[in-house]
C-alpha cells in the first residue's frame, strides 16, 4: 500500500505559539506511529518559526518508522541531514520567507546543485526525492540528478479536485507513468487530504508514499473535538 507520513510542523507551530512543551512533540510524533502512519515529516526552515534544528536531532532519536527531513539545501540544512541521516531527504526550493512550498524545482536550471547534493546525500545512505510540478521535463531532469524519488507538487491537483476531478489528476498521472518508466520512485504532498486523497491514489500508479500535515492536522481537530468537548462536560457533571 501506499505509506503515509505525516508532516508535524503545525504541532511544533502551536507548541511554539505558546511556549513550554505543549503539545509535547516527541510524544505526538510516537503517538501518531502508534496509531499506524508508516513515517515522520519534518521541515525545519531558516527562521525556526515550527521546527527547530534541535527537534530533528530528538526525533532521530525516538522515531521507530521511516524519517523524513524536507527542506531547501542550505549549508545549514544540509549539515542537519547529513548528520542525522534520516531515511529520506526531500529537497523543496522554498524562499527563506516562504509561509509554505509554493513550486517545485526547476530541475534542468538547478541540475548541478541538484546532482551534488544528491550524491553527498546518498553517500550517506540516505533517499533522496526532490520536489516537483507535474511537468514532464522537470521529471526528466530530477532522473538526470540520481535521486531515488519525486515528490509531486499536489496545490494544482488539490484546487482543481472538487471542479474537475479528471482534469485535476490527467497531469499527475502523466507525471507519475513517466517517473516510473525512468526508474524513479513517486511520492506526492502539498493540500493532500480525506477529501481528495482516495482519488488521488486511485489515479496514481506506483505511488509510494504520501506526505500530510496541515490537512490531516486540521481535519484532527474537528474530528477529535466532539470527544473532547463531551469529556470536559462528562467531567464537569461528576
């Protein structure tokens, strides 16, 4: 099946909010492999405004799945990965502000970058997968770097999905037939949730793994908030 690992940045976003530890990371992030996701998603950025740097070094340390560290190969991001050698490292070409990824990689542009980093990467033993639009030649770029995967920028697919499902995902699945008929290995992100993810997977060969974080996160409050609310209610009637 495909996997799924979940992106925890908005934890860290409302831990930092407040201050402390709460909600303890290290404890949602054991907690959400208990309850069957198959990895861990971080993406620390310059400014730390979610993860920190020393957030990476804890998790290696606890997470019993797969690790996935995603980011812009700065000096500083890349001594992180190489260092804490998780399973993946998914390259993302955000600007230092950048609020979320907003594009995939020109791969043909950024080749050399993209080949050197991939190559000290996979010295290490870790996977690597760069992020990408649904455009054929940027596919066939990321198979000239040597990376192991792509991940596919899903923002198109996801505002498209409720107007035009078919239309929506035809890119996709353009995208992912190519990457595979190239050997590379296809994971896909960005506005990925219950409502469109079923869809997506059907429609998408070889799709390896998933990456959800602010869907999922949102989608947990409304989900969980009616036990909550009926537990606080419960107790207050004791």
């Amino acid at each position: 099946m495909t996997k799924l690992s979940v992106n925890i940045n908005k934890i860290a976003t409302l831990r930092n909010a407040r201050g402390g530890n709460v909600p303890n990371l290290l404890k949602v992030a054991s907690d959400i492999e208990d309850f069957g996701a198959h990895g861990i998603t971080v993406h620390p950025r310059p400014d730390e405004r979610h993860i920190r740097y020393a957030d990476v070094y804890a998790l290696k340390k606890i997470i019993r799945t797969e690790f996935n560290i995603e980011g812009n190969p700065n000096d500083a991001f890349t001594a992180l990965v190489l260092e804490v050698q998780p399973t993946q490292v998914t390259l993302v070409p955000d600007a230092v502000d950048a609020i979320t990824s907003s594009a995939g990689w020109d791969t043909i542009t950024h080749k050399d970058l993209l080949k050197d980093m991939i190559s000290a990467f996979k010295a290490r033993g870790i996977r690597t997968s760069i992020f990408v639009d649904p455009d054929p030649k940027m596919v066939e770029g990321a198979a000239e770097t040597g990376a192991d995967r792509i991940e596919l920028y899903t923002e198109q697919y996801a505002e498209m999905f409720t107007k035009a499902p078919e239309k929506a995902i035809e890119p996709y699945k353009n995208a992912a037939q190519l990457a595979h008929t190239l050997g590379l290995g296809i994971n896909a992100g960005h506005d990925l949730s219950l409502e469109n993810i079923a869809y997506f997977k059907q429609g998408i060969e070889h799709l390896e793994e998933v990456s959800i974080g602010h869907a999922l996160i949102c989608e947990a409050i409304y989900l969980g908030l009616e036990n909550v609310v009926n537990m606080y209610i419960h107790r207050l009637r004791a």
